[in-house]
C-alpha cells in the first residue's frame, strides 16, 4: 500500500514538472498565427492578418508581421477571436440545482455586502470545462440572494484553484433592487419595497459615515466591505428589471458622488435611453433569448435592446445569469446582431465591452498589443451555433484543452456502438 502511494505521489510530480516545463516553453517561444480573420473585439475586423505572441501576451497584430524566431501557425481560412467574457453569472458557483450541498451562490440573510464568490469559486467544476468549450474564457462569478448579495469576481475558466483562477478580485458590491409585484395586494407590496429600501439606504449611508472615519473603533466587516465604492475602486451592480425600479435605484445612489454605476438586466431601459445616456451608466442586459416582459411590448423587444441602447451611445454588454446554460452566451450576441447590431459590435458586447465595465480592458476583452494572449481559433463564426467550431482556446498564451463531460460521453457512446 505504501509502495502504490508513492509511486502515485511520484507520478503526480512528474506530471507536475511536465506540465510546468510545457507551459515555459510556451512562454518563451514567440508564435505567430498567420492568414486568419481577426475579429479584435473593438468593432475592427482584419482579413487575412496575424498575430505574434509571447509571453503570455499580444507582442503585435497586424499584416505579414515579420519573426524569424516564431513558431508559424498556418490559421489560413479560420477566424480568430478574443476570449469570451460572461458577465453576471454563477458557473463555478453552482453545480447541480437539484443538490442544495452544491448551490453555493446564496447566503443567509439580506444583506451580505461581505460576501465574497472568490473563495468559493471551484475551479474544479464540471460547468467550467463545458463553457470553455464554446469559448468562454473568462466568467463573473456573482453571489445571490437578498437586497445586497456581495462582491463578485472576474475569474480564468481553467485553473488550478480559486487563486489561480482570479483576474479581477472583488471587482464590485451587487445590489438587487426591490421590484413591484403585479400579484401582491397593493398594500403588503407597499410595505415590503419600503423596507427593502429603507435596508439598502440604512447600510450604505452607515457605511459612508463608518468609512470616512480614520480609525473606527470597532470593525464592522459589513461596512468595511463597501469602501471600494466609495474610493471609486469597485463598481456597483445595480440589478434592476423595471423601469420603475431603475428610476428609483439610480436615483438613490446619485447621492453618492464616486459610485460607479453599472445597471444588470434593465429590461425596460429602453423607456429611459435619456435618462441613462444623462447619467452615463453602462448597462449589462441578461438572457435576450426570453419573451418580452410584458403583453404589449414588441415580440423581439428582448433581442433589439441592444442596439437600441448601443445606437444611443450607452455602453453595453449582455451577460447571462445562471450556471450551465450560461454556455450559450455567444449565441444571446448572435441573435442582437440579426436585429440591429453588426456582428463586431455584437462581439464587443461579449468581448471588448465586457471588460471596460468590469475594469479589465487594460488586461484582455480586445486583440491588440500588450493584451492578455487569451484568444479563440475557429473555422467559423463563433457567434452562430453552426458556425462555433473551436479548434484552439489560449488562456494567456498556452492552449488549453478542450473537453467536457459531454465530449468524453460522445467517444465513449461512440466506442460502445462501434460508430468509431
């Protein structure tokens, strides 16, 4: 028994080592991929054009780039992209949704400001392999649950742990506003969105008050929590569906001189196109494939809304709450660019413009020099279920595999009936 275990201790080092050595040498040895379409994740496409990496990082992009010391990649006929980045979701948070002991995306209570999906992101989830899969490269990963969830993170969807795993720690506190209620008698509804309210104000104007002092004389962790936002260090989520909802939110927080605000989900912010545009705030839509909220809205409102608010001049990402079927984000970005947005700016949504309002576009969102080598080769247009055919992923530099669980099933089930 002990010979077996360290035989497997040696087995795993030796892995290790392989592994390490593998990932230096990619490092070291510039390569350049020559003759793709490159769609650089800031509207721009270039035909025919090559990137050279190094590093981990963009060295250039550009047309016939000269190195003599790379490793060339033939890419001719296949299209390159920037890694995918899904915004408000809980994948590494989540596992099975009918097992309470592997939902670890809400806490107890209301207000959680606190709390933080960094340390419970599990790196070694099932979800996290099968969104990589499609090209998601990097995920939000946001608590739920009460009026104010906590402090979600950007984190890598292929990594050894949690801190391995992180890009942007603690990148902003989640706030969900209180919505009315069409089935709640007027007055229990009344009641209820007062005390929600009265609960977000009595926090942050207590934490305002807690922060500003020099030394406090007890530490408060839920306070203490929120002063990134009052620094200007962190982003605040505000999620908000109504246009009820946004009014009174945005309204509330404008007393806050360095809030930046960001508004999740905004299903009716077409109603107040003005009013964001006067407040300058950048908006994260959520699940365009859905019907309208209500009967009398228009049966595609859901999949213009993007261009409605881009066209406008409001920033724009669309992210997608949930875990599994948050996979599917790239195909949200492909239906907005059949109903009004061009399919580059349908990319910046998941791409370039997702990492400005999280606070990572000096590190990765776009194809462009000093950037983050994170990028996906496909034959096709990623953006379309038909034409998403990954053949390589780079996570700052070193590819990394592409398998799932289902990929494993497909051989296998292919094996079994001889289908090889």
């Amino acid at each position: 028994m002990i010979l077996a275990m360290n035989k497997m201790k040696c087995s795993s080092l030796l892995i290790g080592i392989i592994l390490s050595l593998t990932s230096v040498l990619a490092q070291v040895t510039p390569l350049l991929f020559r003759g793709a379409t490159l769609h650089l994740g800031d509207g721009t496409r270039i035909e025919s054009g090559d990137i050279l990496i190094q590093n981990g990082k963009i060295v250039e992009v550009g047309k016939q780039i000269e190195a003599n010391s790379a490793q060339v990649i033939d890419v001719a006929g296949k299209h390159i992209y920037p890694g995918i980045i899904c915004l408000n979701s809980f994948i590494g948070l989540n596992e099975i949704d009918a097992v309470r002991a592997t939902r670890d995306y809400i806490e107890t209570g209301m207000l959680n400001p606190n709390a933080r999906s960094l340390v419970a992101f599990n790196t070694d989830s099932k979800q996290l392999p099968t969104a990589l899969f499609n090209g998601i490269t990097y995920v939000q990963s946001v608590p739920q649950g009460g009026f104010v969830s906590g402090s979600s993170s950007l984190m890598r969807t292929s990594a050894w742990n949690w801190e391995d795993a992180v890009i942007k720690q603690d990148d902003g506190i989640h706030v969900f506003w209180p919505e009315a209620n069409p089935w709640e008698e007027m007055a229990k509804q009344d009641e209820r969105m007062a005390n929600a309210t009265r609960m977000i104000a009595d926090l942050f104007l207590q934490a305002e008050k807690y922060n500003k002092l020099p030394s406090p004389e007890q530490i408060n962790l839920r306070y203490a929590s929120l002063k990134g936002l009052f620094d200007g260090t962190k982003r605040l989520y505000v999620h908000a569906v109504s246009a009820t909802a946004i009014l009174q939110s945005l309204n509330y927080f404008k007393q806050f001189e360095e809030l930046k605000v960001v508004l999740v989900g905004a299903d009716e912010a077409y109603l107040l196109i003005d009013f964001l545009k006067e407040r300058k705030v950048s908006v994260i839509l959520n699940h365009l494939h859905r019907l309208p909220r209500y009967n009398h809205e228009d049966i595609d409102m859901p999949y213009r809304l993007p261009a409605l608010l881009m066209k406008a001049g409001i920033p724009v990402a669309i992210g997608h709450t949930g875990s599994w079927e948050s996979r599917n984000l790239m195909f949200n970005a492909g239906t907005a660019a059949a109903y009004g947005l061009t399919k580059e700016e349908a990319l910046m949504c998941i791409t370039g413009n997702a990492a400005k309002i999280c606070g990572v576009d000096h590190l990765t969102g776009i194809l462009s020099r000093g950037m983050a080598a994170t990028m996906l080769i496909s034959e096709g247009d990623i953006l379309d279920m038909g034409g998403n055919r990954l053949r390589a992923v780079y996570l700052d530099g070193i590819e990394v595999p592409l398998t799932a669980q289902q990929q494993e099933l497909y051989e296998r089930y292919k094996r079994k009936y001889g289908l090889n």
